[in-house]
C-alpha cells in the first residue's frame, strides 16, 4: 500500500498592503487613478504563494483520497471475495444439510413402498382366506339340510348336528373376522400411501432446493449467467426458518416411521389371525368328520340289530321266523273264525229243538231229560264259542302285533338305511372337498 506523503507547508509571513504612512509620501495627485486597480508588489507574492499553497494542499488532498480509494476498493475486494466465500461454504452446508434430509426422506419413502406392498401382499392373503371360507360355509350348509332329510325316528339332533352348528358359527365368526381385518388393511394402506405421498412431496421440494443451492453454489465472481435482481433481497412473508423447516421435516419422518410401524405390526397381527382361523377350521372340520363317524357305526350297529331282529320273533316266537309266524297267525285266526261258525249250526239246532218243546201242551211240557240235555247243549255251545271269539280276539291282535313289529323293523331299518346314506355317501362324501389349511391360510 502506498505511504501517506505530508503536504509540504510554507513559512508563515505577514504581508502588509501598501498604504500611506508619512507626512512625506510621494503618492499624490498623480497616482490617484491607478491606486484601487493594482496590487502591490508585496500583493503579488502573498497572492503567488497563497495558489501555490492551495496547489499543494489540493495535489495533497487528492493524492491522500487516491490513495485512500485503492486502499478502500482493494478492502471491499477483499470483503466481497471473503463474504462470497462464506456464503458459498454456507450454501454448501446447506447442501449437505439438505441431501441428508433428502437421503432420510428417499430412504423412508423407500420403505413405505416396500411396507405397503407386504401389507397389500397380506390383504391378498386375506381375501383369498376369506373366499376360501365360502366352501367350508357352504359344505356345512349342505350337510345340515342334507340331516333334515332324514326320517324319524333317526331326525334327532345328535353329536354330528351339535358339531355342525358349531362349525357354521366359527366360519361365520371368522368370516367377519376377516372382513373387518380387511376393512383395517385397506384403511392402513390408504395412510401409508398418504404418508408416502407427503414424504414424496417434501423430498421433490429437497431435491430442487438442492439443484437450487448447488447452482448457487457453482456461482462466483465470473459467472456470465448472473445478472441483477434488485428486488431479491425482499422479506418473504411466506418464508420458513431453518427450525420450522426442520421440524417439518422430522414431523413428516416421525408420521411416516409410526405408520409403517403400525403396518408391520398389522402384519404380525394378520399371519397371527390367518394361521389361528385355518387351524380352527381345520380342528372343527375333523371334529365334525370324527362325529360322522362314530354317527355312522352306531347307525351301522343299530342297523344289525334291527335286521336281525327282523328275522327273529320275540318272546315265545324266538325260534321262528317272523314272516312265517304272521302266516301261521293268519291261518289261525282263519281257522277260529270257521270254527266259531262251525258252532253256529249246532246252536241253531239245538236253540230250534228247545223253542219247539216249549210248545208242548199242558203237562208235557216238563222238564225232562232231553229238555236238560238240550240246554247243557246250548250252554256248552256258548261257552266254546266265547271261548272261540276270546281266541280269535287274541289271535288277531297278535297277528296285528307281528305286522306292526314287522312293519316297524323295516321302517327303522329303511330310516337308519336312509340316515347312512345322507351322513356317508351325501355329507363325508361332500367334505372331502374341504380346503386344505394352506388354503385357509391365504397362501393358495
């Protein structure tokens, strides 16, 4: 830098104007017309040192503020090339700052995407162990109409019935169950795709913020695309503070890590619902098969027992053969009822013979021993033919007691047939198309 040079300064001297001082002074009449437009001598010199004094001290003056002007201007280059560069290292900061954020919002946004395709992955599961419920429903639908179907006195409601009711309760349960889950997966995807959007948002907002600040960045001194904008250095009312904006920022990471959160723990919670209802399911199906069964050998057992009381009589017929014996009935009570009216003619004989010997005269008409003979007749007749009727009545409230038990038997035989039928070949068979536990599960 330039050294300061002291002004050079003048002798101090005191110049007197020209002025007459004595009695005896020449100016006179003769100098009166040029005294007051000349100066004198002594002027002239104060008036050549007076513009030369002023001559230096401007010469000194300006070369003090030229001095002082490079000096200030070499400053201010100074100043503005250190004031760029802050504000590049500060843009630079921010940059930094803001590619974290943006490396925090990319990777949560990241992960928001991959959590919602599991949770969509899941809602799937759902839906097809939702379907797959409908044929469980519908074979145990199937199966208690099937049961109405059967014949009394085999329409009871037995263990298999019980079972069933259970079984279409629990798939009617899990079925809301499951509607209501997927009713849960549906609201949690819709949040985790608003949270996602709004971390997008902010992340898109980063991104151009940072191409912004790195063109900033790359700006100095020499740049040909910069150019004024005097009214850039206007407050922006709209305009956030670096805490406002970090809190932004954090406020929208902290939602999106609570809801991927809560998605992962919906997860957990619908392979724990997925896997309890299909075991469910399949531990109620093979309870109601297991009740099918032990159903079935009973009707199996009673059947036997019914067909070989069929073939048996019981009591004094055990020997016989049951069919045979309501023949041998049949011709019995044939056989009582011809011989009650083999009974009637010697009745009738002998009812004729006494009517006509009441008609004999006076004292004939005694009591004799053909009179006697011929009422012990009519009463030995009546009472073989009381005890005929006494007989036949028996007889044929036997043979009506065969037919019924007959009758019976086979009902009950044709009703346990019947009743087989419906629970092995109509409701076992129609189970075997029950899903598998992979299937309940949502997998297939």
């Amino acid at each position: 830098m330039a050294q300061t040079v002291p002004p050079c300064e003048l002798p101090c001297k005191d110049y007197d104007v020209a002025r007459n001082t004595g009695a005896y002074t020449s100016s006179g009449l003769a100098t009166a017309g040029f005294r007051t437009s000349k100066y004198l001598l002594e002027e002239w010199f104060q008036n050549c040192y007076a513009r030369y004094h002023q001559a230096f001290a401007d010469r000194d003056q300006s070369e003090r503020q030229r001095h002082e002007s490079q000096q200030l201007a070499a400053e201010t280059q100074a100043l503005a090339q250190r004031t760029q560069q802050d504000s590049t290292r500060t843009v630079g900061e921010r940059l930094q700052d803001t590619h974290g954020w943006k490396s925090e919002l990319q990777r949560e946004v990241e992960a928001l995407a991959a959590e919602t395709n599991l949770l969509l992955a899941q809602k799937q599961r759902l839906e097809r162990a939702l379907d797959a419920t409908e044929v469980p429903f519908s074979i145990t639908t199937d199966n208690l109409q099937c049961r109405e179907r059967r014949e009394h006195p085999n329409l009871v409601r037995d263990h298999v019935e019980t079972e069933l009711l259970k079984e279409a309760e629990l798939i009617r349960n899990i079925q809301e169950l499951l509607k209501r889950t997927i009713t849960q997966a549906v609201s949690q995807i819709r949040l985790n795709r608003e949270h996602k959007e709004t971390c997008e948002m902010d992340w898109s907002d980063k991104v151009e913020a940072y191409n912004l600040d790195e063109t900033c960045g790359r700006h100095h001194s020499q740049s040909t695309e910069v150019q004024a904008h005097p009214y850039s250095t206007t407050f922006q009312e709209s305009a956030s503070t670096p805490e406002t904006r970090a809190k932004f920022t954090q406020d929208n990471l902290c939602r999106a890590q609570r809801e991927r959160l809560a998605s992962a723990n919906l997860r957990v919670l619908v392979d724990c619902i997925l896997r309890d209802t299909s075991e469910d399911l399949r531990l109620q199906c093979d309870a109601v098969n297991l009740a099918f069964g032990r159903r079935c050998e009973e009707l199996e057992d009673a059947q036997y027992k019914l067909q070989h009381h069929l073939h048996k009589a019981q009591g004094a017929l055990s020997c016989l053969q049951t069919l045979r014996e309501i023949t041998d009935q049949e011709h019995n009570v044939a056989a009582l009822k011809q011989a009650i009216k083999d009974k009637e003619a010697p009745l009738h004989v002998a009812q004729t013979r006494l009517y006509l010997r009441s008609h004999r005269p006076n004292m004939e008409l005694c009591h004799d021993a053909a009179q006697f003979r011929l009422l012990s007749e009519v009463e030995e007749l009546n009472i073989s033919l009381t005890a005929l009727r006494e007989k036949l009545l028996e007889a044929e409230q036997s043979l009506r007691n065969l037919e019924d038990i007959h009758m019976s038997l086979e009902k009950d035989i044709a009703a346990m047939t019947n009743s087989l039928f419906i629970d092995r070949q109509k409701c076992m068979a129609h189970r075997t198309r029950y899903p598998t536990i992979l299937q309940l599960a949502g997998y297939q």
